[in-house]
C-alpha cells in the first residue's frame, strides 16, 4: 500500500490534537469536579440535576420558614405561658377569698390585685413578636388585637398567621378563641367579666361582688383552658416541625447524593484516565518523530 | 549509428522527463489537492529490416494524474457531509455553553426568586424582604432576557456566517467558470492540463465544503455543478450567484436563493442537502428557533402566572396587585405575496397552554390551517378559527384571500425582553383580599379551615356575609353575581363566591354569621404571598412546572448538541477515510520519489552511455577510415 507522505503526518497530526481535546475535557473534569459540565455532555443527567437542584432549593426554602417559626413560636409559647401565669395568679386571689365572706377592705384588696393582672394580661394580649406581628392576632391586623383599654374586644380575622408551603405552621394564636367565651346568652371577653368583677368588688354589695367573683373565677377558668390547650397544640406542632425537618434534611441529603452522582466526576477514574491519555499521547508523539525521521533521502 | 544516438536520445528525453515528473511530484507534495503524476512512456515502432523489427526507442506518450474519480467524488460528497455537521455542532455549542453554567442560570435564578417569596411569606411586612423579592424578579427578568439576547445574537451571527459563505461560494463558481473554460482550450491539444484539473477538484470541494454539489463531467473537459435539489450552480463557464434574501412567506426572515440566468430560485434548508450553509440554515431554523420558542413559552408562562396570582390579592396599600413582569408582545408578519386586506391580532389567553413554537397561518380555499413552525406539523382548522387554540386567540379583522399566509412569532418573541415591573416592594400583593371574620355572637362551633382567592374577580374585594339559617343550611349576602341563597352546608366543604373559596368546620348555629371583610391596609395576611410560593410546583408551563420546563429547554439544547457533535466526529471519520483513500492513490510518497529518483537518474545515466557508445563506434569507424 502507498501512503501519501503529505497525508500521513496531517494524520498523525490530527490524531495527536484528539487526543490532546480529550486530554483537555477530562482535565477539565478534574478541575472542576464535574463530568457533567454543560447539558451536551450528558442532557438526560444535565435536567434531572436541575429538578434535583431545584427540590433542595424548596426543601432550602421550607427549612428556612421553619426555622423562623421555631423562632417565633418559641416567642408565642413563653407569652402564652405568661398569660397562664397571670391569670393562675388571679384565679388563685379570686379562690382564695371566694366563701363571699369579704369585708369591705379584702374586697378593694382583691380588686386591685386584678387590676394588675388585668392590665398585665391585656398587656400581654397585645404583644407583638420579634418580626411586629401580634401574638394574640390571628391572621394579622394593624391595630391593637384585643382592642381599647377601654372596650377590650378582638379586632382582627379569624384563623392564624401561619407561614409555610403546603404544609402550614401556625406562628400565633387567636385572640378571640382565647379570650372570648360566651356567658349566659351574651360573648364576653375575659378582659369584660374581670371589669366586671372588678367593679362590683369596688362598689357592689358582698353579695354581688361574692356572684361576680365565681364568674370571674369561670371566665379566667375557661381562658387558661383555652390557652393551655392552645398552647398543647402549638407544643405538638413544634414536635411536628422537627419531624419535619429532619425528614427534609434527609431527603435533601438524598436528592444531593442522587444528584452528585449524576454530575460529579469520579476523582479517581478521571485521574486514572488522564494517566494512560498521557501515556498514550507520549507514545503517539514519541513514535511519529522517530518514523518521520526515517527518510530516503538521507540514503542517495 | 545516427539510430542508435536517437534511440539513446529518446531514451535520455523520457528519463529526463521522468526526473522532471519526480521532481514535479516531490515539489508539490505539500500542495492540497495535488494529484501525484507519472510518465507513461512507449516503445517507439520498430522498422522492419531484413532480420525483422528492430526497436526505435521510447516515446513519452503522456503525463497522467493517478487519479481515481470515485474516490475523489466520495472526498467531495464527505467534504458536505462533514462541514455541515462540524459547523452545526459548533453553533449549537454556543448555544449550550450559555446555559451551561447552571449554579448561575435560569433556574437558579428562579429558585432565588422563590426563596425571597418564601420569606416574605413568614416576614409578610418587612419592606426589607419585599425589596429583596422585586431585586430577585428583576434579575431573574434580566437573566432571561439576557439570554434571549444571546440567543438573538448567535442568530444574527449565523445570517452573517450564512452571507459570508455565499459569497465565497461564488467567488468559487467564477474561478470555476474560468477554469472550465481554460481546461476545455487545453484539451484542445490532446493532452489534460493536469494542474489545472486539480485546482479545479480543489475549488469544486471548496465549494461542497459550504454547499453540497452533484458534478457533471462534459465531454469537452468542462464540468457542470447543481445543487442537492438539482438547481444549476455552474453550467460550463457560465456560474450562478447565491444570494441572501428577505422571505416572500415572512419579510423579517432571510433565506438564500440562487440566482442564474436572471432567474430567482430560493432554496429551502429541505433541498439542500449538506454542507455548511446547510448547517447553518438548521441551525437558524430549527434548533436556535426551538431554544427561543421554549425560553420565551417558560418566560410568558412564568411572567403570566406570577401576573396572574398579583391580580388576586391585595398590595400594602389595600390595592389589587398590578402585573409583576412583563414579557414582549407576540409578533405577526403577512406574507409578501397577500392579496386579501385581513389582519391578524394575537392575544394570550392563557399563558400556562403555550406551546414551544411559533406558528404558520394559511388561509387556502376557505379553510384554515396552522403549522408550528419547529415540529412542521400542520393543524387543520376549518374555515372558522377556534376560540381558543394553544393558550392564544388568533383574531382576524378583514377578508382573507386564498393563498395568505401570515407569521406569528408567538414563543420566540416573549422573552426578548422581559422585565420585571413593580416600582416598590409594598405593591407585592401578598394579602388576600378577604378577611374572614367569625361573628362575635356566633352561638355554634364554626371554626376557619382555609380561605383562598382562585381567581381573580371584579367582585372579589366585595364584602360578603354568609348567614346559616339552619345547621346545614346558608345564605350568602353581599355584591357579587347569582347570591347562593338556602344553600345546604356540609363542614369541610368549600363555599365559593365571587373567585375566592372558603372552607369551614363545626356545627353552626342558626343565626350564626361568617363575614368576608376587607381589612385595609393589612400589610400581614400572607395568603396570597403563601399561594405565590407555590406557583413553582404547579404545571403552568404546559404540563410542567417551571423548573422542569427549564429543565427540558436544558436536555433539548444539550441532546441536539451531542447529536450534533456525534454526526460531526462520525462525518470526520467518514471524511478522513475517504480522503486517505485518496491521499494514498493520489498523494505523493516521498520515499518513493527518493526511489524513483535513483531510478531514473540510473535510467539517464544508462542512455547517455547508449549516446556514448554510438559516438564511440562513430570514433572507431572514423579512426578505421583514416
């Protein structure tokens, strides 16, 4: 067989530089770890690595709410523990002296003591959290959620505020289911039945002031019912929450190892590859100087 | 004796003239396309005397290329093949290193974008976290618009690559007018002018190298060209001119035509085989058309649903939320040749039915018909358009003729220049436009699921009171079209009214009373910021969501490439074979030369002593004379 001498060293030209651009692509995977660096180089692993990468993202996004909620919830828990302790307090003066056997003094004694703690737990009721929204405020309002000093209502929606993706974590409570219950035929908030209470103790008869104090001992009896059970949920759904989390992290741990699979170049083969690429270069370099030194010429 | 001095002459010449042939060989074996010749040489006739045929010497007949038309012709055939796969996979790598890197592409971008969302669902009032989402759109609007620009770009380099390649082509065809003409006049003398013949192998594969050719050898030497299609690119020393034009179909576009004998043939990518305008034209017209068409269906559908979800709450002002992003307005273009007055006008209706395409739309014969543009298929539509087809309306104002035909650049259009449009983060719409508020005096155990606005309505910021008349039964009240009045109530079960839903638990009490109120300003409902979060798990680009749409614009642009680049190294191959094929027939062997070299100069050497002899026996018959 002829071969054109023209040709055979373009030939071996050409074979060198391929191997030399394959050299170049898997040095390319050492350097940047990957073996998937642009969709060509392998466009089924290139999309599925964008789904996965996008899954850790919202799993990234789910994890953040929820460790702002912890953070606000924690905040709601203690005010609720607070509110708990303020009214146990009141219950425990109001029992204390409840036989209606109270003179004139016990009974102005009694009613400043629930002042304080009325104050203290309207106080407490319109709490804001750490990021300005209102513990006891639902869904959220601009105003003050149990309303005036003066007419103490809840002003603001049903429902709570809750942050999250399908999953909804509650951050706060409502003011209403806490502070409302219905007296007779009429809703009364607790902050009510306590000024009532309050004023008969100052000015109504012992015996008034003695059938006032039971349904103050009941409006604050169902309130601390209200706030305890609240409170039980909003424990529970904190437990829920770190399950949660650790069920994302654990996927999120997958999706990344499913996902490092898919792209990461492995060290070790790449190196190897590289190793014998080389070998293999040296050798076609090596061999074509020495063939291409041969010449007929040299022997005319 | 003088015999024998013109055998040794006619002997000295053909070795003369094979050392010359060598040489010939041996400067040119660099030279591209040259073809290694040879001296045929023959026995001069011998003349007959008394004892029979004596020998005359030796005649140099020809000088002949080792040339094999079929391999050549294969060099020409794998020359288009491999040039348009090259260029192909070279453009389409442009393509695929802009979206290659992913930790800062798209849909991270995307991804951001959502997680500024996610935020502000938790952190609704802080104006720091709502500014933080506008900064996400906008990068997210830039980084797709940037790439559409890109994409544009490669475009409008591949219409100059496309002009370039035209033109040398027909410098080519004239040098291969002139050549045609020279070789034929060569002929004349009996011979082929060699040298001649391969500069003209080499222009014909210059040329099949940007446009695959059929050769027709003439009789007279000359050679004839056409395209794939069979259009004449050169006949005899008559050559044709390609030039780049706009389209009759649509004016904006611009196709390649060629142009002989004052007549004006266009070519379609279809009848031209391969080659590199042939790739290029692919290149233009169906893979950067369907990574536009799918980058702007992902941009519209993404800019649609988010504009979409904005309409269905309430801003930190108490406002109904205005578009978010904005996208370009599809385009339509009426062919050249239209002889009806109609216009068309599109108008998205529904951004998540976007198909990844553009469209063709033709009106022949009182009937309709669509063809998308990057599948080629074709939609017949009957003489009456639908109301609504892949999430568009196609209006029609006017009269169209038989023979119409109009563009409408739908997908590709979009994402040329998106943007995001909110001025300050307080116009966000993340409140739903309804409170639900539970009646203060409510004696039942009714207690708030959910509320959500589905969809955006002109009554949906009304007030509106649901009255249970019963423990199963309720009323609504309020602004609002076809009040429900006695309807029955089961917990659980959603009450909707003018495009919002509401679920309810417990038992009612009769008299008991759900009020839908507008609480304004209420910057901390997050009920709609909550329903935005979520957009990017629903199927809203066409059955998928957006990252998966992204996804799929990936794998599509990257599985085209690796086709690409497989057809290119394959073609190579091909091309490589088959020009060592040649090189080894035609190609020179410089060892051998180094050979032939020694031969002949043996060959000379012998002949000269051939003359030498004659002139010596010449000497000893003079000095026998003296």
């Amino acid at each position: 067989m002829r071969v054109s001498s023209n040709h055979y060293r373009s030939q071996a030209i050409g074979n060198i530089s391929t191997q030399q651009a394959q050299l170049a692509r898997l040095q390319e995977q050492a350097s940047t770890g990957r073996k998937v660096n642009r969709a060509s180089d392998d466009p089924l692993a290139a999309a599925e690595a964008e789904r996965l990468r996008s899954q850790v993202a919202r799993s990234d996004i789910e994890q953040r709410m929820m460790s702002y909620a912890k953070g606000i919830m924690a905040q709601t828990h203690d005010i609720m523990g607070s509110s708990i302790d303020a009214l146990q307090e009141a219950r425990d003066a109001m029992i204390s002296t409840g036989n209606g056997i109270l003179n004139e003094e016990d009974r102005k004694t009694l009613a400043t003591k629930l002042e304080m703690t009325r104050r203290e737990l309207y106080q407490l009721a319109n709490l804001k959290d750490m990021d300005g929204n209102h513990v006891f405020g639902g869904p959220g309002t601009e105003v003050e959620p149990m309303g005036s000093e003066a007419d103490p209502v809840y002003q603001g929606a049903a429902g709570t505020r809750a942050t999250g993706m399908q999953v909804q974590y509650g951050l706060n409570v409502n003011g209403q289911d806490i502070f409302s219950a219905r007296h007779g035929d009429a809703m009364k908030t607790v902050f009510q039945q306590l000024d009532d209470t309050i004023g008969a103790l100052r000015e109504g008869s012992a015996e008034v002031a003695g059938e006032k104090v039971r349904e103050g001992i009941q409006a604050v009896d169902t309130t601390l019912n209200n706030l305890i059970s609240a409170r039980t949920v909003l424990g529970e759904n904190q437990r829920i929450m770190e399950k949660r989390h650790d069920t994302l992290e654990a996927g999120e741990e997958h999706v990344m190892r499913r996902r490092s699979e898919l792209v990461d170049a492995d060290l070790a083969e790449v190196l190897s590859g590289i190793q014998s690429r080389d070998t293999a270069l040296r050798a076609a370099m090596q061999t074509y100087s020495q063939i291409s030194r041969l010449s007929m010429f040299d022997y005319l | 004796m003088a015999g024998l001095i013109q055998i040794g002459q006619s002997a000295l010449r053909a070795a003369y003239t094979q050392l010359q042939t060598a040489g010939h060989n041996i400067s040119n074996a660099n030279t591209p396309g040259y073809v290694r010749q040879e001296v045929m040489l023959g026995t001069a006739a011998g003349q007959y005397r008394g004892g029979g045929y004596i020998g005359n010497g030796v005649n140099v007949l020809d000088v002949r290329r080792n040339y094999d038309r079929f391999m050549s012709e294969e060099v020409t055939r794998n020359t288009s093949l491999a040039a348009g796969d090259k260029v192909r996979a070279e453009t389409l790598s442009q393509v695929d290193e802009l979206l290659a890197d992913t930790d800062n592409g798209i849909g991270v971008a995307m991804d951001d974008f959502r997680s500024a969302i996610g935020d502000m669902v938790s952190s609704t009032a802080d104006p720091a976290i709502r500014e933080v989402v506008l900064t996400r759109a906008g990068a997210l609007s830039q980084k797709i618009s940037e790439t559409a620009g890109r994409l544009e770009a490669i475009g409008g380099d591949l219409d100059a690559r496309i002009t370039d390649a035209a033109s040398h082509v027909n410098q080519r065809l004239e040098q291969l007018a002139t050549l045609n003409q020279q070789i034929s006049e060569g002929l004349a003398n009996g011979h082929e002018p060699n040298d001649l013949m391969d500069q003209r192998d080499v222009l014909i594969n210059e040329v099949a190298a940007k446009l695959q050719v059929t050769r027709d050898d003439q009789a007279d030497g000359t050679v004839d060209l056409y395209t794939a299609g069979g259009m004449s690119l050169l006949v005899s020393n008559r050559p044709a001119r390609l030039v780049m034009q706009s389209s009759a179909l649509d004016p904006a576009r611009r196709e390649l035509a060629v142009v002989m004998d004052g007549q004006n043939l266009p070519l379609s990518e279809s009848n031209l085989g391969s080659g590199e305008i042939v790739g290029l034209l692919r290149m233009r017209d169906s893979d950067l058309h369907a990574a536009e068409a799918r980058l702007g269906q992902l941009a519209a559908a993404f800019a649609g649903a988010f504009n979409r979800q904005q309409a269905m709450g309430l801003d930190m002002d108490g406002n109904v939320g205005k578009p978010m992003f904005s996208v370009a307005d599809a385009r339509v273009r009426a062919g050249a040749g239209n002889t009806g007055n109609a216009m068309v006008q599109l108008v998205v209706q529904d951004s998540s039915k976007l198909k990844a395409t553009d469209y063709e739309l033709s009106f022949r014969d009182g009937t309709y018909s669509l063809r998308n543009t990057v599948d080629g298929q074709t939609r017949e539509l009957g003489p009456q358009l639908p109301d609504e087809i892949d999430g568009l309306k196609i209006e029609v104002t006017g009269t169209m003729a038989s023979g119409d035909t109009f563009r409408l650049q739908t997908a590709s259009a979009f994402a040329s220049s998106m943007r995001s449009t909110l001025a300050s983060g307080r116009e966000l719409a993340t409140a739903n436009p309804l409170s639900v508020s539970m009646n203060r005096d409510n004696a039942g155990s009714l207690k708030l699921v959910n509320m959500t606005q589905q969809q955006a309505n002109a009554d949906m910021g009304q007030p509106v009171t649901i009255e249970f008349t019963a423990p199963d039964r309720f009323s609504v009240t309020g602004q609002g079209t076809g009040n429900p009045v006695d309807q029955p109530y089961v917990p659980g079960q959603p009450i909707q009214f003018n495009g919002w839903s509401l679920t309810l638990n417990g038992t009612p009490a009769a008299g008991d009373k759900v009020e839908m109120r507008k609480i304004t300003p209420n910057a901390r409902d997050n009920g709609n910021a909550n329903a935005m979060v979520l957009l990017a798990d629903r199927p809203l680009v066409d059955g998928a969501n957006f990252n998966e749409a992204f996804g799929a614009l990936l794998s599509d642009m990257g599985g085209r490439t690796l086709a690409a680049k497989n057809a290119d190294s394959g073609s190579r191959a091909l091309l490589e074979s088959s020009k060592t094929a040649l090189a080894n027939r035609s190609g020179v062997n410089l060892d051998e030369e180094a050979a032939r070299l020694l031969q002949y100069r043996q060959a000379y050497q012998a002949a000269a002593k051939v003359i030498q002899t004659a002139d010596e026996m010449f000497s000893t018959i003079l000095s026998l004379a003296r």
